[in-house]
C-alpha cells in the first residue's frame, strides 16, 4: 500500500492516540465480550420510525447516495434535492470520503469529527460535524439516504447505549447494521458503534460517555447493499484501516462507502472514514483521527449506487 500517503495525512491532520479504552471481556466461555453499556430505562428512548420491510425488491424503498464537495470552510453543506428524501420518513446517514483530491492524490484527509445530517428549513438536507467544528476546504462527505431507515431518539441521559429494537433485525446477527448520529449535533465529539448482544442490537458512544438528550441516532439494515469486513494483517492499511475486496468497489472511484465499527474486542472513539486509493483501485475504511484499528475488529458498510 502506498504509505507515504498515509504519513502526509496524518501530518496534515494532527492524528493523535485513540483515547477509548479496552471493554472487559467475559471468561469461562460465558459469552462473547460486551461493550461498556449501561442500560438504559426502556422509557429514555422514543422510536421515532422502524425499518421498512425490505424483503424483496417490490418493497424496497431506494436509497439514494451521492457525494457532497466542500470547496471553502463552512458549517454546513447541502445534498443535492432528491424528491424521495422530502417526505416526513426520509433519513440520512453520513460519513467523510477523504480529500477532494483523494481520486487523484490518494490523500487520507479526513475530519476527526464524526458527520451527520439535519433537515433545512426547506425541507432539504445538510450535512455537518456533530462537534460544532466548520468542514474543511477539501474534504469529500457521503451520504446515504431513504425511507425505510429507522430512527431513535434519546429523552434522558442515562446511559451510553440505546437499543435499536427492531423486529427487522432482532435475534439476527447476521444483519449488516449501521446506526450513527443525526439530527443536531449536540457536541457530539466521539464515534457510535453498534454491538450485538445475542439478541438485540445497540448503538452505542464508543467513549463511554452517556448518549445526550435530544440525540438522534439513525440505523439500517445494509442488507444486499452492504458488507462486513474483518480487520487482519493481510487486509491492514498502516495500522489505521483496513482494505475492502468488493467487486462493487474495486475499480470504482465514484462509489460512496458508509463504514460502521462493529464491536467485537474492543472501543474505536475514531469515526471511521474512507476514501479510493486509485494505484491500488480499492477502497480503504480507516480512522478519521489517524488512531489505531485493533486487529480483528469488524466494520459493516454501506455502498452507495
């Protein structure tokens, strides 16, 4: 891989040490290891919208992906008008796909700030770092969006996890989940991830810090649409990401890949960002903050059309 770029990046990032610790694992095979939760009161949450039912391709609602540049420093940035995306059940999940000029320069640049959409007040899209923090001249967002996505607001703040109860992917842990902040930003400066428990799946801040009122979080089910890719040492970008082999990305630049850390060993505080490496024609998933991703983590992602 084509590290130089990596080292420049990182530079140009001010990467720093991931601060999110170890979750304890359980002994004496009593199961998989767990996150940091602390569970919540079923009445801290309100489900806003579940999943569509989208067994078959009658019922599925599309998604509409694209990329948005951002050519000066701003504190939002606008998607493209897409008439599906209007209506009351439209949500919008997000994530950096590098610099602008990642397709010709293979450059890593990319916010620690996780991304995240709102509504405008025209009943448009825009999209934001959760921190508070303006977007940078030069970086590159993606954007998924659709009807059927699901959606949970947090009405106190009691815990860092909320349950994504869900008959479309409860008891299933073969679902390709992803969940990430939306609406307001809230000065949101970590990650979520999404963890299985054996029976339901959570979102959670990979910070250990307790979910804020207010917050939003949006969840899908990737499906056909999605992958899981496991973090090994013949797929390792530096240490920081991982290399996806996906025939539906290799040699497309002008994809959109929307990337969730999978809990399995350990806390990933980083959001995680992709961008193409055009010498290699493939996708990378890696940490936006340039911090270490553990061995054996998982991701699921999204591909954008």
């Amino acid at each position: 891989m084509r590290f130089d770029w990596m080292f420049k990046a990182l530079l140009v990032a001010g990467a720093g040490v991931v601060l999110a610790g170890t979750a304890a694992a359980q002994k004496g095979g009593e199961g998989d290891p767990q996150p940091i939760i602390i569970f919540p009161n079923p009445d801290d949450t309100s489900v806003a919208q579940l999943l569509t039912h989208c067994g078959d391709p009658i019922h599925c609602p599309p998604i509409r992906a694209g990329i948005v540049p951002v050519w000066e420093e701003v504190e939002n940035a606008a998607l493209p008008f897409h008439q599906e995306l209007t209506g009351a059940r439209a949500r919008v999940a997000a994530a950096s796909q590098g610099a602008l000029h990642a397709l010709t320069e293979g450059a890593l640049l990319a916010s620690p700030a996780p991304v995240q959409a709102r509504r405008d007040p025209k009943d448009g899209w825009l999209l934001s770092h959760a921190d508070g923090s303006f977007l940078g001249a030069g970086e590159r967002l993606g954007y998924v969006g659709s009807t059927y996505f699901g959606d949970v607001l947090v009405l106190a703040q009691t815990s860092s996890g909320v349950p994504l109860r869900d008959q479309e992917i409860d008891g299933r842990a073969s679902a390709l989940v992803i969940a990430l902040p939306h609406g307001e930003g809230l000065g949101r400066t970590g990650a979520l991830g999404v963890w299985f428990d054996g029976q339901i799946w959570w979102a959670y801040n990979e910070d250990g810090t307790k979910l804020p009122a207010g917050q939003h979080v949006v969840y899908l089910d990737a499906a056909d649409k999605g992958g899981r890719a496991k973090h090994e040492a013949q797929n390792d970008f530096g240490g920081i990401g991982l290399v996806l082999d996906d025939p539906r990305l290799n040699g497309h630049p002008d994809a959109v890949v929307v990337a969730q850390h999978v809990f399995r060993q350990s806390r990933n505080r980083s959001p995680l960002a992709a961008f193409y490496d055009a010498g290699a024609a493939r996708w990378i998933v890696y940490n936006a903050d340039g911090s270490s991703l553990a061995l054996d983590e998982t991701i699921h992602y999204i591909v954008g059309p």
